[in-house]
C-alpha cells in the first residue's frame, strides 16, 4: 500500500462546520506505514459527488479509497459495512436535488460489501479508547451514495484497489445544546489515521460485531 485517498464532505444543512472535510484536510501529506495520504473534498450533490471522486481517483491513482462522512448522533466512528443501490432523500442536497428511491447507478448490484478491514479498525480504535462500532446501515442520502459509487468504480476498475466508507460524529462546536453526542477533531483525526493503517490488510478478522434493533 503506497497512496490512501480520503474524502470528506462540504458544508451543508446549514452547518458552518462539516468535521469530515476538517479531519480528512488536517491529513494530507501524512504517512502512516510508508502510505501518503491524500485528500479531497467532495461535493455534498448527488452526482457530482461521484464525478469528483472519479476525477480524484484517476488524478492520484490509490491503492485504497475511503470516503469520511458526518452521521449526526452516532456517538463513535463507524465504519460501514455495505452501501445499497439506493437514494431516498429525506431533505434537499447542496444544490436542491431531493431524489426519491432511485437507484445510484441503474443496473448495477443491489448492494456493495466494503473491502475494508473494518472490524480490524474498530478493534483497533477500541483499543485506544476511541469509541467506535461496525455500523450496517449508511442512510440514502448522498454518504451512501457515494459508497455505492465509489464501490461499483472499485469494481470495474481496471487495476486492484480496495475501499469503503467511515462515518464519524458531530463536533463539539456543532451540538452546543448537548442534545446530540461528539467527538473532538483531534480524537477523530487520530481515529482516522488508526483506520489508514489497518487498511494494509487485505483480509478482516472474524468476531462479533453485529447489532440488535
């Protein structure tokens, strides 16, 4: 593993801060087991999302990808599991397109397992204290629909490349009310780099790490 893209998101909802874009910014130009990161900011617009990350992907050709997005009131980092072929927007993106169940890219697979090893990154962020769980459900918006995108590029790519999607929480300066829980950029910063480090591994290991609704 020589080169890991990271993604974060622009600022939307109103929000004056988006945390994603602000952690995976302060990472660019760092190395982590001899891997330079790098970083981009995508878009929060369905479709062009997925152009700027194709664009990016091309331009820095990685061996792995991962997309950060912000899931506000989740509590840890959380890696996912699988994206869907799905979007189902509950409100307006940045440029005021709100689609409603319509596939990410028509014809392709129902779903995309990540090829990240991410109950090795949860167990390792555990073991630094940072909060983190396997989450299995990535919404219908657009963080979605960039994994989806990103794992159906994955797939057809004509060379090996491994990627997924972390979504992380809101930041202290965005829940001043105390009704939703955060994480301090530093702490998400240091989540991040432990997640690019165990993204050398190409196979995952096998415990517990499902959920009861």
């Amino acid at each position: 593993m020589k080169k890991v893209l990271l993604t974060g998101f622009e600022l939307f909802g109103g929000e004056r801060v988006n945390p994603s874009w602000e952690a995976v910014r302060s990472l660019k130009g760092e190395k982590v087991e001899g891997a330079a990161i790098e970083g981009v900011c995508l878009p929060t617009v369905f479709g062009k999302s997925l152009n700027r990350l194709r664009q990016a992907i091309r331009d820095t050709q990685p061996d792995v990808v991962i997309a950060v997005g912000q899931a506000g009131g989740r509590a840890g980092i959380t890696p996912e599991r699988v994206a869907i072929n799905l979007e189902d927007a509950r409100i307006p993106d940045n440029e005021g397109n709100q689609p409603v169940d319509q596939p990410v890219v028509k014809g392709a697979p129902a779903a995309y397992w990540s090829t990240l090893p991410i109950k090795r990154m949860v167990r390792a962020l555990r073991e630094e204290g940072i909060p983190a769980s396997v989450s299995h459900t990535a919404g219908t918006y657009v963080c979605n629909h960039v994994f989806f995108g990103l794992m159906h590029e994955l797939e057809q790519a004509c060379r090996p490349m491994r990627g997924g999607f972390i979504h992380i929480p809101f930041a202290p300066s965005q829940v001043s009310d105390g009704d939703h829980p955060s994480l301090p950029l530093e702490i998400v910063r240091q989540g991040l780099l432990l997640a690019v480090r165990e993204s050398r591994h190409v196979t995952d290991i096998r415990e517990t790490g499902g959920a009861v609704h």
